[in-house]
C-alpha cells in the first residue's frame, strides 16, 4: 500500500545466478486489470534502489522474479521506506529498533569528540555507517561491522558542526538492536575517578560514552579501568592523526582495554583525545570507573576510599570555555545534594544537580549554558553545594 503524494524508496539486493528482478505495477483505474511485464511502473534488474513517488492511494503489486532459468539458486531482499525518514537520536538517549537499513540522524553543535553506537543482540551481527545525507546517501564517512558493539567517533574539534546519518544494516531481520550516540560536551579531569555504568533493562546509564582527554606530546600517562558485571565494558582511546576532519570506527582505536587494569600510554601529539567506555553486550548490566594521570602518579584506586564527608572543589578549568568541571565528595550513607551556579546578582544561572546521591567522589560538566540551554555570558559565576552539613560556594569564570 503506498500513499498519493508520498515519495518512496525501494531497496533491492539479489546476488546467484538466476538474475533476479523487481518490478512494480499499478491499476490505473478502479476496475479489472491485467498486465503483461511491459506495463510496470518501472523494473530494476540489478541491487540498485528506485526512488518512486505514489500517483494515487491504493495497493500495488510487487513482483520479484527470476531473470533466467539457471538451476542455480539466487537470493534477494527487499525494503521499501519513504524517502528522508531517518529517525532523529538526542545525546544519551538510548533507543531499540529492529529491520534493515534503518537510518537515523544526530546533530552535533560543539567542538567535542562524539560517538554513535549500536550494539546488536547476542549472536547477531550488523554493520554500521555514518553518511553525510539520509538514507545512505551522500559520502560515507565511517564503517563499522561487529558482532558485539559497533561504534563511529568523529573528532569535532576539526571536523564540520552539522547533521550527520548514521544506518545500521545487515544480518538478522528480526533481531533488535541498540542505538545511542554521545554528542555532550564531556571532559575528563586528569587525577579523577570518573565512574559510569550501563543498566540493560532501564533508562538509565550509557551503552556508549565519550570524553575530550587533553594529553601532551612526549607525556607518559596511566589509564586505570575498573569494570563489573556481565555487560563486558570496555575502554578505548582514538586519536587523530592530523589537525583536520577525522571520523573512525572502533577498531583503529590506539588501544582497547578487555579487563581491569591499569594502561601506560606515550602522547604523540598534544591534542583533545577521544576516550570510550561502552557496553560490549545489550542485555546485562555493568559499571565502570576510569582514572588518568600522568605517569608517576596515582592511576585507578579500584576499590576507592569513601570519602569522610561532604566536600566541594574548585572547578577546572577556570577560567574556561565552552565547558568546566566540578568535582565533589559524598561520604558513607549519601544523602541529597544540590549543586547549582548563580551570577554575581545572586540570580539563578543553572541547576546541576538536585537529587539523593550515592557515596564517592562525584564530577559534573557545566557548559556554560542556562536551565534553557542559552549560552551565558562572559564574567564571574559561583556555584553552590548544599547538603546535609555543608552549604559550601565557590567563584569560577567564563572566558569567551
């Protein structure tokens, strides 16, 4: 059934020896018809697609056939869709999709690595790509086949701010599969356990995750990776290897990190890194912690010392732009902390965090932006911790 007005495309894929084909056909009337091969609306006899808009509302017949009469088998599928229907992904927002091709869009709005990510279930395996135009169209960018996670990073440091088209396809028709893309503007403080975690079964906690990492050319430095549960996180660090646009799928990473332990890495150019902590497998649960500093120092605490009490630090970089980091201490027991930035009026400026948090030491980016997303202007900010026992502030300033 294809609807008047509407613009489709037809997707054909046949490989084997009896040539198939597809051809579609249209009543032009009301009323009986009959038609001979000749009288289709049109025919492909290659893996092509066929973009066709609808004349009228009503069903179409569909026909595949054998172009010869080979005793030899072929095979062929076919997807029809309309045409610019990628679905748009908004940043940590996972979504679980099945049939092939299917396509999507993302946005991406700051000078930020990003990453998309789409892991298949167990024992399936797809292909990702990133295109610069719907439906697979325009140049591909990056591929990425897996039969575990399957990610793209782009490094927008150089690469264009725009839209981008990520599609998934290949293998298992029915098979569902998870897709999230990471655009925020995320920074890894050096010196820091920064911890993470995926929950297969709820909202909550990225199935991919990527941070800006500065490190410096000729610096030796220590990765610790911490990780538990079933989900098989993992680690991996991508570098570009020049200063224009860069996008790569996972496996040219500089390493990936399988278990926990601790990772000595020599910088080869000063640069923002790509940093990925991801999920491996779609329907387990697993966290993760992650700690960087510069060789010589402290790498990841595995089991880190729980902080005593309630404590607020200052934010780095300061001054910054477009984005700093707050770093803050919740000891045994938790309770509700709220972290918010004002303006030198005492005006509210943005809510960071209002919520009972677990015990550890605890990081939030601000981007300098508002509680409506508009950016701020430069000067001076504080920002607050409240919580049981602390009412605790601190100045930072924008640097535009």
């Amino acid at each position: 059934f294809l609807e008047a007005g509407v613009e489709y495309e037809f997707f054909f894929y046949e490989w084997g020896q009896k040539d198939p084909g597809l051809a579609l056909f249209r009543n032009p009337g009301t009323g009986e018809f009959w038609g001979g091969r000749q009288d289709s609306e049109w025919e492909l006899s290659s893996s092509s697609y066929k973009n066709y808009t609808a004349p009228q509302s009503d069903w179409y017949g569909l026909v595949v056939f054998a172009g010869n009469r080979k005793l030899h088998t072929s095979f062929f599928q076919v997807q029809i869709q309309p045409l610019n229907d990628c679905e748009p992904l908004t940043s940590g927002v996972r979504v679980i999709r099945e049939g092939f091709p299917r396509d999507f869009l993302y946005s991406h709005t700051n000078e930020y690595w990003s990453a998309v990510g789409m892991c298949p279930s167990e024992g399936d395996s797809k292909n990702l790509y990133v295109f610069t135009q719907c439906d697979a169209k325009g140049t591909n960018l990056a591929y990425s086949p897996a039969t575990g996670m399957s990610f793209i990073v782009g490094d927008f440091n150089h690469n264009t701010l725009g839209t981008y088209y990520p599609t998934v396809s290949d293998n298992d028709l029915y098979a569902p599969y998870t897709v999230e893309c990471d655009t925020d503007a995320n920074i890894l403080p050096h010196d820091t356990n920064v911890e993470g975690s995926y929950l297969a079964d709820a909202d909550e906690g990225d199935l991919i995750k990527i941070w800006d990492v500065f490190l410096v050319d000729g610096m030796t430095y220590q990765i610790g990776f911490a990780r538990s549960g079933g989900a098989d996180m993992r680690l991996a660090l991508f570098k570009n290897p020049g200063n224009g646009t860069y996008w790569t799928d996972r496996y040219m990473a500089e390493w990936e990190l399988f278990d926990s332990g601790n990772k000595s890495y020599t910088a080869t150019t000063s640069d923002w890194y790509g940093l990925v902590a991801f999920a491996n497998v779609r329907d387990k649960d697993g966290n993760y912690s992650i700690r960087i500093s510069e060789e010589g120092a402290t790498a990841i605490r595995p089991d880190p010392a729980i902080p005593k009490e309630f404590a607020l630090y200052q934010n780095a970089p300061n001054p910054f732009n477009p984005s700093t980091v707050i770093r803050y201490d919740v000891p045994v027991g938790g309770g509700h902390v709220s972290l918010v930035v004002y303006d030198v009026n005492g005006r509210l400026v943005r809510s960071l965090e209002s919520r009972v948090d677990t015990p550890g030491e605890k990081t939030v980016t601000w981007d300098a932006r508002d509680n409506n997303g508009v950016p701020v202007s430069s000067g001076v900010y504080f920002y607050r911790l409240v919580a049981p026992g602390v009412n605790e502030t601190r100045k930072m300033v924008v640097m535009k």
